[in-house]
C-alpha cells in the first residue's frame, strides 16, 4: 500500500505522541504489576476478622515459582499457634484429582482404559440396575454421571466405621437420581470406587498409592491420606471449627477414611502448590521430572459433562477428571472446592497465567472465593473489584434469609399435638435396605435415643416435636440436626421415616430449612 507524504507527514506527530502514551502506560502497567501482591497480608488479615475465620493459608504459585505463602490468625480458638504455610488442614474434595491423576498414571501405563468397565476391575461392584452395572466405565465415575448422588450429606458420613468396599456393597440398593448419564449428579462413593479401582490394579491401597506416586515425587512431605496418620508431636495441625448457634466454636475431628480418595487427604498450603506446580507450564512435569504423560493431562482438563450454572448469563461451567472448568472475565479457570467437618478449601488454577492459588480456612465461609479472585485480578492486571464485600454481603442476604425461612418452620410447628404411638411402641429395631439398622431406645434419664449402624459413634437424642414427629439431635453438635417421623404401614407394622438432609440451605443457620433432602423408611424389626 502507498502512502503519500502529506499523509505521512500529517500522521507522524499522532503517531510518536501514541508511541510516548503507550510507552508510558506499558511502564504504569509494568510497575503497578511488579507487585501486584503488595498489601495483601493486610486485606487477607481484616478479611479473615470479618469472617471470623479463627485460621486461614493461601498459598499463591506463578510460572512454576511459589511466590506467596502465608498463614493468618491460628490453629484454633484454643490455641495461641500460628498458622502457617505447612500447618496440615482437610482439603476434602480437592482430594478428587488426585485419585483422577492416580488412575492416569495407571492410563499412562497402559494398566487401564478411561473407558474400561468398573466390574472388570471390581467384581464385586454392583448397583440397583444391572445393565447399568455391567455398563458403568471409570470415566463416568470421575465425572459424576452414574446417577447416584448424595447419601446423608456432608456432614454426616454414611456408615463411618464401615469399610470403603462395605460402603460400595450397600450401592446396589441405592436408588438413582437421575437415569445413568443423563447429567451430572455429585457422588463422593463414586470417587470411592474409583480409589478401589486404583488399589485392584496397583496393587497398593489407594492410600499407598497416592503417597507414593504422588507425595513422595512431589515433595509433599507433609501430607497424608487420614487422619490416622497424624503423629502426636506434631502440633502444626489445624483444629475444626463450625459457625453453630450464633457463635464459631470447636468442634471434633472426624475420620473419613470409608471416602478416602473422594475426601480425606490432609495437607498444606506449601504441599499444594507443589501439586498445583503439577499442574502448570507444562503439565504432567515437575521439576523438569515427567509424572504423567500429556496426553493424560490433556484428558484430566478436558471438558468431559456439561455442569447446571445460576442463571443464563453466568459463564458455561464443565467438569473434567475431578476438576471443574469455567471461566473468569475471560480467563479460563480450572478449580475445585472442598469441604469436610470445619474445613473450607478452593484450589484454582489459571493456566493462561502460569497461575494458580490454594485458600485453606478453618470453618465454613464464602471468604475463600474472595481470596482467589482478587489474587487473579491483581496478577492479571484486571480492574479491581471489592470481591470481599460482594461475597460478605451475599452471605449476610443468605443468612437472613435462611434464618426467616427457618424461624417459618419452626413457628408452624403444633408441639401440643400428642403422638399417636406410644414411647414403648415406637422403641425397637429398625432395618432399611440401603441405609442399613436403626434402633430407638429409651436412656437411663428418660431420653429417647436413635442410633444407626451400632457403631456407638451415629447417635442422637429424639425430642418430641408434634404428632409422631421428632427432632433428632445428634450428640456431635456439628452434625446438627433432623426430622424423624413414626407412622404405621398397611400392615399395621411401625415405620421410622428418617429426612436426610443431603444439602442444607446454609449451614451456619442449621441442617433445615433445606432445599435438597431424601426420605426414607425403616421397617420395624
């Protein structure tokens, strides 16, 4: 193209004066860039007192180098230790990937197929439909499509003495909530039995497994797979705690060993960014060390189910191999929550970045999400945005709207309407096909008292609320609380009719209101 030279002369001065701008702004960006984290201690400082979070790590990793690690507040109200990179805190579900990297490995070594049948690994694997059965595949267990969802809820483990194969056993009786890979419905026992899958063919339990093909190599020297394996001089350890009854207390550490390679790892936000460093720049290597092949990496951060978003404006969200994929301000984002008894944690990464950020508290709060995304704002350059006060202010908006709905229940309730039953009919042995015995006894002092699976762990204390309706309230305040009913059959035979409450609307305000439950019905023995 051919510009004349009255054009060139004219343009020449717009054209040095955009230089000199850009130049400019290049060296503004570049400077407000080379710090980007400056003042975050203190922001994550005054955010962790609004929450009342009594102890929180963020760790921060960018191209491969950990550039930010930090402990605030400490171990737990009873306690004056600091947290800090290595304290070891729950990290729940996030534990999901690593079982999906597990079983990659075994991909990697042609020991398995993403599409290989689950009974031809685990003959014993069986569920309520048996075409199904025969049909299920690894991938569909690490992507949440088999249809089976929750059992009890978060809080309440499922037969916690139990075993990880008992616990599987008891699959065949559990209902579908969806037709099989008719959408994504969350399963922890599905990760289970992908954790078994990885123990049939190792060799090795999960748990050996994961300690040494992925701890040892990665320098995760801190980590572990239960809470078994905590030593007794170690007191770098966070303790639980949960928001109950207006105020943030301790509560007890509980063992989620029967969903281990769904849940149970334990870990800090130094070992973490060793795993997220897994994960970045060129996937599948760390420290210039290839772990898994590229292609399996490929395959774990591929989109594989689509996944349900608040409305139709929000970003497209997806799930890969035990991790989910949407974006952020046009950032592609691959991240995963985690939430066992008084421990929250979010791990994101932003490949586009080299980056990716680990948020560990010690109690239930939205405070986490507010950590990450303000982090990727500052390494982005993004404009900023006050994430702290969005998610501080939906969580008072949610919280007082939980507690009206709750106060609703509570003000409906006819406790002057007597029980139809008598205490001595309703006292007994109860059975039910998925969710095993139950037992109504009455306590030297008079109480009633419920208890599932004889474990001397599930118990709750029954108080009458109206008709053959009890509130139950289990003796680990944590787990809170549940309706229970008392009716008779067609048969004239006594039923214990148990609300499971599989997601709570908020539990800082308590088990119910909540808006994803299922019923069940016990038969009297």
């Amino acid at each position: 193209m051919h510009f004349s030279p009255f054009w060139y002369r004219s343009i020449l001065p717009l054209l040095i004066s955009s230089l000199v701008v850009l130049s400019l702004a290049g060296c503004v960006l570049h400077s407000e860039q080379k710090e980007p984290l400056a003042g975050l201690d203190d922001w994550i400082e005054q955010g962790r007192h609004d929450w009342q979070l009594p102890g929180l790590a963020v760790a921060v990793v960018h191209q491969d180098q950990l550039i930010y690690a930090n402990g605030f507040g400490t171990l737990g109200l009873d306690s004056e230790l600091p947290v800090n990179e290595h304290t070891l805190f729950g990290v729940a579900s996030t534990s999901k990937a690593m079982t999906a990297t597990a079983l990659g490995m075994l991909v990697d070594e042609g020991k398995l197929s993403w599409d290989d049948k689950v009974v031809d690994h685990l003959p014993y694997f069986q569920l309520a439909d048996d075409w199904v059965t025969q049909e299920v595949r690894i991938r569909d267990l690490l992507i949440h499509r088999v249809g089976l969802g929750r059992i009890t809820g978060n809080r309440i483990q499922f037969m916690p003495t139990a075993s990880r194969e008992q616990v599987i056993r008891q699959m065949q009786h559990h209902e579908f909530e969806q037709p099989f890979r008719a959408g994504f419905v969350y399963s922890n026992v599905m990760y289970s039995v992908a954790g078994e899958v990885v123990a049939a063919i190792s060799g090795q339990s999960w748990d050996e497994f994961i300690q040494q093909r992925l701890f040892q190599p990665l320098n995760m020297q801190r980590s572990n797979t239960s809470i078994t394996q905590f030593t007794a001089d170690d007191a770098n350890i966070a303790l639980p705690h949960q928001f109950i009854d207006g105020e943030v207390v301790p509560i007890a550490r509980r063992n989620f060993d029967n969903v281990g390679p769904s849940a149970s790892v334990n870990s800090s936000v130094f070992d973490m960014a060793q795993w997220i460093r897994l994960q970045l720049g060129e996937p599948g290597v760390y420290q210039g060390q290839r772990l898994v092949t590229a292609e399996v990496m490929d395959e774990i951060f591929t989109p594989q189910i689509v996944v349900s978003r608040a409305g139709r404006l929000d970003p497209v969200r997806a799930y890969g191999l035990g991790w989910y994929l949407e974006d952020y301000r046009g950032l592609a984002t691959a991240s995963h929550g985690g939430a066992t008894d008084g421990f929250n944690t979010q791990i994101t990464l932003v490949p586009e970045l080299e980056l990716g950020i680990i948020v560990i508290g010690n109690t239930f709060e939205n405070f986490r999400p507010a950590v990450t995304r303000t982090i990727i704002d500052r390494m982005a350059g993004l404009a900023p945005q006050d994430w702290h006060g969005h998610y501080l202010t939906q969580y008072q908006q949610d919280f007082a709207e939980a507690s009206r709905d709750r106060q609703q229940i509570e003000q409906q309730r006819q406790p002057d309407v007597v029980a139809s039953l008598a205490v001595e009919q309703i006292i007994g042995r109860y059975q039910h096909d998925l969710y095993g015995n139950a037992e109504v006894a009455l306590a030297d002092n008079g109480n009633l008292l419920l208890q599932f699976w004889d474990d001397g762990v599930s118990r709750l204390t029954l108080q009458h609320w109206q008709g053959d309706t009890y509130r139950a309230e289990w003796y680990n305040k944590a787990q809170r609380e549940k309706f229970v009913h008392f009716s008779r059959s067609n048969d004239d035979e006594v039923e214990l009719k148990v609300e499971w409450t599989l997601r709570p609307q908020l539990l800082q305000v308590g088990i119910y209101p909540a808006p994803y439950m299922r019923t069940t019905v016990f038969q009297k023995e």
